[in-house]
C-alpha cells in the first residue's frame, strides 16, 4: 500500500468524508475502495487526454482487487461541460446498468469532476461518487465541496447541483506528468487561499513555490493546506449562503474572460482566475480599499509561476467592455440583479462586498485595457 502523506476529513454529518493525499494512491484505489465500500461496481468517467496517461492504472488496480467496472471516455476541455456530454455520460451510466448503489468515479482534472459529479447527482435521482483529481487544480480546489455542474452560453457553471463525494483520492504522481501551463494555471487556486485570510500562506508560498513546481515535499504541503482550508469553508458554508463566496476570489472577472474566449484553450480556468485575483484587488485599491503595492506584490509572485497577470496576456482579441460586463452580469453571485464582488483590504483580507456599481467596474475594466 502506498504511503497516504495526508488526511483532510469534511466534516458534514453523515455525509462526511476524507481527502486523501499521497504518491501513487491510483495503483491502490481498487484496495482502498475495496476496504471502504465492500459489494459496489464503479462507471468511471474521464477524459481521452487523462484514459492514456492514467486510466491503465486505476483498472490495473481495479483489477486486482475483483471489483467490476466499465469506462465512460470523454473528450478533454473546458467545451465538454455541455449538456450535450453530461447526457453521453448519463446514458453511459445507465447503459452500463449501474444500480443507484453503485459509485462513479470521476478520474480527471476539474472539468471531469464537475461533469462526473453532476451525472452522479440526477442519474436514478442521485448516485454516489467518488473523486479521483489528477490536476492540481481539481486537487487543491475542485474535488472537495460537493459543487457539480457545467457551463452554459450564458455563462460558467450556472447549471448544477451540491452533491458531495464520498471519498477524493489525490495521487500526487499524476501532477508529474502535467503540462507546465497546466500546473500553473493549478498554482493560481493555491495563491488563491492564501489571498482570503491566510497572509502566512501567501508568504510560505513565496519562499516554497519552486519547490512545489519540482515536485518536493512542499508540494503535498500546500496541497493538504489547501484542502483543510476548504473543508473548514465548506463545513460552515455548504451551499454558498455567506463565506464560501470567498472562495470566488477573482473568478468573477476571470469566468467573464474565459466566456469571451469560448471556454478554449487560450485561456485556461487558472489562467482567469490569476489575472481575476490581480483584477479584484486592483479594483480593491482603485476604491481605496487595498494598498495598490499588495498587487504589485502578487504580480510579481504570479508571474514568477508563468501565469498571464492583466488582460493583454489573453490570446487574440477581448470582447468589448460591455460584454464582459453582461457575462459578469450572470455571475451566481448576482442578487436582484446587483453585483457581489469579492473585493480586499489586503492580502489575506478578502470579503464579500454587495451592490457593488457596475458603472465602476465598467470604467475599471476601459482603464485596464488601455
């Protein structure tokens, strides 16, 4: 069995669960499941890119443990959470004829989770399922809370449910084989943490981000640092009643960016959220509410991990002001029709500001395209 280096348990009552984080843990997930949910088949769902590099090892172990299973293959992108996919993968599942005790497996990155997790929560009126990340931005933010869901042409993840997984398993072996753009557009969730109200987190990161890009101990750190600080979150606040809206820091202006750009390639999920977490605390300081040289610091931090910081590094051609703005306007975090931002007084100083002008964030925006 390999070594599990960390334990993070979510503490929700009888749906409670634990975050596994350790090296290699795909080569013993058929032992571990065994253990935990003795008599279940498994559908597992995944992406072509995450069937070639990882797939062969979670039905080795599988294997190897008699538990049957079969495999839904998905394309990879930001494009597959669509209605169209989310009913292949449902179809997929009943066709497998997997009986609502049974348990899906959500093999992937965040797109694959989020999908996964959604099928799981309305095939046969909820079925549970299980996360197994394999990017470090489904690791450290997207398999744990329970949100499911996928985009629509109005705007990012507006249609899902709460469904919390009964088990995330993290092997930290998967992230070696990451694309460098992908585990740093991963490292943007990390920062973002320590943004919220962890200024020592932030400051750690400084001193241990090459190592966690190499790979070290430190990398395993910050992934379980960044899983308990979710889990309290979301242990408070499951359903994004009051402070897990914290934890959009930056996403409102960057899921407005990845709309513009069609949910493709040239800009990843990460890549909005770092120029975002720049935006929303240069609009912070544009309103007096933040020290304007906190942003240049996490510039600078960001930019040291290869992640774009304003938007002119966004590929090719922005939409006009007003259409992000009209994609900021779907935000979930619109009440009445007025905006929420999630704005700072500082690093590690984030909170919810509602009825936030629109006019002011409109001329905020003209001036960051200048």
């Amino acid at each position: 069995m390999s070594e599990i280096a960390h334990t993070v348990h979510v503490a929700l009552g009888n749906r409670a669960y634990d975050i596994l984080i350790g090296p290699r843990l795909l080569d013993d997930a058929g032992a571990i499941l065994a253990e935990r949910f003795p008599g279940r088949r498994y559908g597992i769902i995944t992406d072509d890119n995450v069937a070639k590099a990882q797939l062969p090892r979670l039905l080795a172990s599988l294997d190897a443990a008699g538990l049957r299973h079969s495999e839904i293959v998905l394309p990879a992108g930001e494009a597959t959470k669509s209605w169209a996919l989310l009913g292949q993968a449902v179809e997929g599942i009943l066709a497998a004829r997997l009986e609502r005790g049974d348990l899906i497996i959500a093999l992937g990155g965040g797109v694959i989770g989020d999908l996964a997790g959604f099928a799981a929560s309305i095939v046969r009126r909820g079925m549970g399922f299980v996360q197994m990340p394999t990017s470090l931005l489904a690791q450290v933010d997207s398999s744990v809370g329970g949100k499911t869901g996928i985009n629509s042409p109005f705007g990012k993840n507006l249609i899902g449910a709460f469904h919390q997984p009964k088990l995330v398993l993290a092997d930290l072996s998967t992230l070696d084989s990451l694309p460098p753009r992908q585990f740093a557009a991963g490292y943007a969730e990390v920062v973002k943490y320590g943004l919220i109200d962890d200024e020592a987190f932030f400051f750690w990161l400084e001193a241990n981000q090459p190592e966690i890009f190499a790979g070290g101990p430190a990398r395993g750190e910050a992934i379980a640092r960044c899983c308990a600080h979710k889990a309290r979150v979301v242990i408070e606040d499951e359903t994004e009643q009051g402070v897990r809206a914290l934890l959009n820091l930056g996403h409102t202006f960057g899921h407005a960016l990845e709309k513009d750009t069609g949910y493709s390639d040239r800009l990843l999920h990460g890549e909005g959220v770092a120029i975002g977490m720049v935006l929303a605390h240069g609009f912070s300081a544009r309103l007096g509410l933040a020290p304007s040289q906190d942003t240049g610091r996490i510039v600078a931090h960001l930019q040291k991990a290869g992640l774009p910081t304003i938007l002119a590094d966004v590929p090719g051609a922005l939409g006009t002001t007003e259409a992000l703005m009209a994609a900021i306007g779907q935000d979930k975090k619109v009440v009445r029709g007025a905006l929420t931002f999630i704005l700072t007084r500082g690093i590690g100083q984030a909170f919810i500001e509602k009825n936030v002008a629109p006019e002011a964030v409109a001329a905020f925006l003209n001036d960051m395209r200048s």
